[in-house]
C-alpha cells in the first residue's frame, strides 16, 4: 500500500481506546495521516490520554499531523461537507470531513467506520475506504497480529463500545473471506 491513510477520529479513537495505536505505523509506516481537526476533537480536557499518546505518535515522527489552510482546494470541500453540502448531503462531522477533503486532495485513503456518514461522499469522491476492522484484517494478513491477539483487540475494542461488525474478530474474518 503506497496511499496516505486519513484518519476520522472513530477509527483513530478505537486503536487509541485500546492501547494499539502503535499498530498504525507498523502496517503503514510513513502513511498514517492525523487531519488537524481530528487531532482537536481528540484533546478534548475528558479525555487527555487519548491526545498525550497522539503526541507522543507525532513527536517520534511515527505519524504526521496535516492542517486544513483557510482557501485551500481542501478547505472549500471541508467547509461544504461540515457546513453547506449540496445535492441533498447532510452534514457530517469534522473528524470525517478532514479525512475525506485531505483524502480527497491528496488520493488518499479514508479510515473511517462511519459509513452511514460518508458513503455518497465516498462514492461521490471515487476514494478509497478503509475501517477498523479492515486494518486489523489486514494486520493478520501481513503477521503483524495473530487471530489470538486480534480477538482479544478486538474484544477491548467492544468493550469501549466500539462497532466492528461481529462479536469477534474470528467471525468478522469468515464473513469477509465468504
């Protein structure tokens, strides 16, 4: 894989939850991208252990944090996807809308769990989806992670309230290989 990973906060959030986000650069060394908003919307004061281990990601150069600039082709895409869409859209989220304009922009990949949010946009974009649990998938595929350790990331994952899409990782990888 040669593309930038865009990451919403969700997706980012639920390797981060877990302790895993170290998982990130191992796959994808030099291709995972923290869009400025999601950096934000993570240093909220209730949860700053989510946003010191983001720094400490960025600090060792492990991940890259990209801003949106005001008047950018990036900008004007964020801007209509969190505060004017047309033909219909809703509004999504900043977390969402980053990643997308920065995947967008820069024929990247979006890393989102959000489908419900960005599907038409993703369509609409012709981009390049990925989730949590396709990163984990991938994980295994590359032997990064046992199917052991994956379910048990997985089950973490869960207990944080995460959606994955089956009760383990065992049964999200057979619904993926049928």
């Amino acid at each position: 894989m040669t593309d930038l990973l865009f990451f919403d906060t969700d997706c980012l959030s639920a390797f981060l939850w877990v302790h895993n986000e170290s998982l990130l650069p191992r796959l994808y060394p030099g291709k995972v991208v923290i869009p400025k908003p999601v950096y934000i919307e993570l240093s909220k004061p209730g949860v700053p252990q989510l946003r010191d281990r983001i720094k400490i990601l960025i600090e060792l150069q492990l991940v890259s944090l990209q801003d949106i600039i005001v008047g950018s082709e990036e900008y004007a895409t964020y801007y209509e996807l969190t505060e004017a869409p047309k033909g219909g859209h809703k509004i999504i989220g900043k977390g969402e809308a980053a990643a997308i304009s920065l995947a967008k922009k820069y024929d990247g990949i979006v890393a989102s769990n959000n489908l419900a949010d960005i599907a038409d946009y993703i369509s609409e974009y012709h981009l390049k989806h990925t989730t949590t649990s396709d990163i984990l998938i991938d994980a295994y595929n590359r032997l990064i992670i046992t199917e052991f350790e994956a379910n048990a990331i997985w089950a973490k994952m869960l207990s944080k309230r995460r959606k994955l899409g089956a009760a383990t990782f065992t049964e999200y990888l057979k619904l993926k290989q049928s």
